[in-house]
C-alpha cells in the first residue's frame, strides 16, 4: 500500500480506502462486511469511511475496527441528510451537526472521528454557522479533521475565505464522484479550487458502481447477484448501464490488457494519476475484489496510455453532477 497525504494536512491515509455506500449494514451480509474490513486492514488499507445516512453501517463499521489499534487507522463519517421528520433533523445547522456528532461517536463506538465531513452544502445555513461548529468539535478532539462531499469550487472558496478570516481551522478534504465516465469535478474547476486550498480528493464510486470492472456487456442481461441485478442498490447504477459507456468500457478493458492489468485496477490507477487524490474509496461485498484492487497502487500509466484513453472516453456523453 501507499498513502498520501490529506490535502495541506500531514494527516496520511492510504491511496485505497474502503467504503460503505449501498453496501455494509444493507446489500452485503455483515458477515462479509466484517470479512472485507479485515482483508482491507491487514493489506494496509488505512482509511474507513461511512456515514450516518447509510443504514447500519456506522455500528457494523466501528465494531469491526474496535479490535484494532484506535491509532492505526483513519475512521470518516458523515451527516447532512434527514435522520428523522422534525425541522432541525437535517442540514448542517449548529444544532444538527453538534447532535449527529455524538449519534455517530455513539454508533461507531469510539471517542473521537479522525474526519467529519459534511454530505451535502446546506443553502439554508449561514457557511460561517457551519465552520463554526466543527472548529469547536475539534477543539473538543471529538473531532480531528474536517471535509466536505460534493461541494461546488464556488462553495470551498467561500468556506476557505470565511475559515481564514474567523481564523479557524481549514477544511482538509472534498470527497466528490469521480470516475472514467464522470469527470465534473475537471470541468467545473473544483480539482483547481481544492488544489488552490489545500484540500485533498477522498472520490468515491471510481469504479462507477461495479460497471468498470467489465461485469456488465452491451446486449447481455445482468448476471445474477450483481449489484445492478439488486433493487436496493441499482439505483445509481442504471445510470452507467447505456450502450455508449459498455462499448466503451470494452475498449477500456482491452487496452487494461494491454498493460498487463484489469479494468478495475487500470480504472484506479486512472485516477490516482491526480496528484491532487489523497484516496480513491473502493466499495467491495468479497475479500477477494480488494486484494485485487490494491494491485492498482502500483500500476504507473504512461502518457500514450493517457492519450489513448482519452479517445476511447471522448465517445461519451457528460454525466450530471451529481448532488
């Protein structure tokens, strides 16, 4: 394993992370949940991250990790999204954030988050009420760090420039989509505004939902026990699932090939190719697909391989930011 830093932190975490969107504490059994914990811990994964909006997760998480040196790992989670129906339940409000902290430190069975990260940007509150909040969670060490998800640049240049000037504690990371096929985050300038402000990239879904390991073919049906075969999971997923990005992701294979790697570890390696990507977040329901991803650390892509992935990828139409 390798690790860089995050962002102008000097906090490291592993190039590869381990996820639990749409799969610990719901699709995957927590049987194998805790199996992939294990594997990814001991192949030198550091960096464990979840949220307080995926179902489960958070205790299923924290219990795995439990037996662990607590300094041995870097544990991230996240809130902004409704947990029940009243007014102040949502958001990033004083109040929410203070209150979902100590559920999460609660669930996850620790003392302390290394990385509190806000899901969404809330229009409806004030950005310095926000920064606020979490600066005195840090103050409190209930907190270490701070970052945000899906964040526009126009939307961390002014938290940055509210947070320099109340002289708080900078925000570290940003953790947007990032994949082959979804690439906002180059055309809306927000890989130059984190770079700008020393944030480092936590992307997830590198591997577009499981359709950049080549399991999905243009004209065939969904083999069974995938994640777009399941109702409770396909609902991102669908989105990959046109003719023109499954042509695509043949070719993309095919040139994987060339270089001697699969299509999940060249697809990683694609992305880490940012210097600006701390960690790409691997999502995985067996022990085996994690061993072979960590493979992509390794994996140096020349600037013809660059290039030429580049014409395969032109044939794509953009994506929607997602938000």
């Amino acid at each position: 394993m390798k690790y860089r830093r995050l962002g102008r932190s000097g906090l490291k975490v592993s190039e590869i992370g381990l996820g639990s969107w749409l799969t610990y504490g719901s699709a995957t059994s927590e049987e194998a949940a805790r199996a992939c914990m294990h594997k990814a811990y001991k192949l030198g994964i550091n960096f464990f991250d979840t949220s307080n909006s995926y179902p489960g997760a958070e205790e299923v998480m924290g219990s795995t990790l439990k037996q662990y040196s607590r300094n041995s790992y870097v544990l991230a989670t996240k809130l902004f999204f409704p947990q029940g129906s009243g007014p102040n339940d949502r958001g990033l409000s004083r109040k929410h954030i203070v209150e979902q902290c100590e559920a999460s430190l609660k669930r996850l069975g620790t003392d302390y988050i290394d990385l509190y990260q806000c899901h969404r940007f809330d229009s409806e509150t004030p950005v310095d009420e926000t920064l606020r909040a979490l600066d005195d969670l840090q103050a409190q060490g209930k907190i270490l760090y701070a970052g945000v998800s899906e964040w526009t640049s126009a939307q961390i240049a002014e938290a940055s420039g509210i947070s320099k000037r109340l002289n708080l504690r900078p925000l570290i990371s940003n953790q947007p989509i990032y994949n082959m096929f979804e690439r906002y985050i180059e055309r809306e300038g927000v890989i130059e505004q984190c770079e700008q402000e020393g944030l480092g990239l936590i992307v997830f879904s590198p591997l577009a939902q499981g359709v950049l390991t080549g399991k999905y073919k243009p004209g065939q049906q969904i083999p069974e026990g995938t994640r777009a075969a399941n109702n409770q999971t396909n609902g991102v997923i669908n989105s990959y699932l046109r003719e023109d990005v499954l042509q695509c992701t043949l070719q993309l294979s095919e040139l994987a090939n060339e270089i001697g790697a699969t299509l999940s570890q060249f697809a990683l390696a694609w992305i880490l190719r940012q210097p600006v990507v701390s960690s790409a977040i691997i999502g995985s329901s067996r022990p085996a697909q994690i061993e072979e991803n960590l493979k992509a650390v390794k994996l140096e892509l020349t600037p013809d391989i660059i290039s030429e992935t580049e014409e395969i990828l032109s044939s794509i139409s953009h994506f929607a930011p997602l938000r």
